[in-house]
C-alpha cells in the first residue's frame, strides 16, 4: 500500500492518492471485522457458485479504501460513489481524491485502466471536528 | 446485534433493520481491517485532545453497517448518506433500510432518538451479479 499526498495549504486544490494491491487477508479481516461474511468474499467455489471467477473485495472495503483520499476522517461529511467494477485478490487500485474548498472528487482505476468505482464523491468540514448538521 | 427483515416477495416494499451497540473492540477491529489507525479511535486520551469526549467510531465503520441494511451486497451499485453525529462506544443505533424497487431510503438512529447518519440512499441492481456499469 502506498500513498501520496499534494497539497497547496491555505487553499486551491489538494490531491491524494492511495495504491492498494488487495488481498484475501485483508478482504477477511474486512469481513469480521464488518460483519459482512458472505461467502462470496471468503470461499472462491462459493464465488463461483455465483458466477464470479473467484472471491471479490466487499464493496464497502473499497469505499473504505475511498474514504482515506477524500480527506481528514474527521472533517468527512458526506460520501457518495457507485460500484462499477468487482475487486478481485492480486488487483491493485488507484485511489485518487482532488479536493477543492471541501468539495472533493474521488476516483479509483484498477490494474487494466478499468474504473471500479465511478461519480465517487464527498465533503469535508471546513476544519476540525467541526461542521456536523 | 440483531436484525430483522421484512419484504414483500416480488414488489412492494422490503424493511431492513439492523441494531448495534458499537465496542471498542469492533472499532479497534475495523481500525486495523481498514488500515485507518488514527487515535481518535483507538485512544481516549488523544480523543479528548482533539475535543471529543473518548474514542469514536469510524464514519465508515458506520457506514458499512448502513450497507447492510440496504440489502444484499452484491446488488449494492450506489450508496450515499451524511455523518451528522459523532457514534462512541457503548452508543446502540437502530439501521433502517427500506427498498422499493431497487431505490433504498437509509436512516440511523441512535439510543437517545438522534440522526447519526442523515441522507442515506443507495441503489440496488435488478437480480444477482448483474447491472453493474
């Protein structure tokens, strides 16, 4: 996992971005600790019973893994993104958030170029723990 | 944790709900599992520095678990919501998702009958593994 941050302080745009390279371990500890233990992310015949290739990331694990571009964690208001493409274990993604006056573009491209989560948004508050309504 | 589902097979309206009385064990979990450590979550003492009363939950953590009242993962294609209120551990919230045709109202609700999570929508594709674009 790496990740880069640019930022221009006081104001215009700062970017981040975050490379993952997934992999069944982290998608388990993702299950238990989320509750979510479809099998679909655990067992690859079960996966495939579901006409996957073999397991995939949870969705929410990546939006997770989103989340870490857009921003401070505690100045996040709100997200948004879709789902367009499974993550499989071995696939490395590319986060990237640009963010703008607390307004901030997210995006995240696999190893193929292929967009896995596309209209991936969020706001931040302008500072601190501030700004919940 | 307890959940309880309600539908309406072939239309109508599908109810989700999901009740959980958030530990530190499961924040310190998702901490790890997502990779985001900052103390705020892991450490009172570092909480408090940054003006909050103790350790809080993970807006994502929070947000994962309004996924899944949304309904199955693997039709999840949108999902979008707004953190109004800091969740601490020892703190129950009430997830509620209601689904009409693929369109998915959210809400979370904690113990004393305030909105932790506000604007919560997500979409859901038509059947299965199918839909994603």
């Amino acid at each position: 996992m790496s990740s880069v941050e640019a930022g221009a302080p006081g104001g215009g745009t700062a970017r981040r971005e975050l490379v993952v390279t997934f992999t069944r371990e982290q998608i388990a500890a993702y299950a238990e600790a989320s509750g979510d233990r479809n099998p679909i992310h655990l067992d690859d015949e079960a996966a495939r019973a579901a006409g996957l290739p073999g397991v995939i990331a949870h969705g929410m694990l990546q939006m997770g893994l989103l989340a870490r571009v857009a921003g401070d964690p505690a100045r996040l208001r709100r997200l948004s993104c879709r789902f367009a493409e499974v993550v499989a274990p071995g696939d490395t993604v590319t986060f990237r958030g640009e963010e703008t006056n607390g307004r901030v573009e997210l995006t995240a491209v696999n190893q193929d170029g292929r967009a896995v989560i596309t209209r991936g948004r969020a706001e931040l508050a302008p500072s601190g723990l501030d700004g919940r309504s």
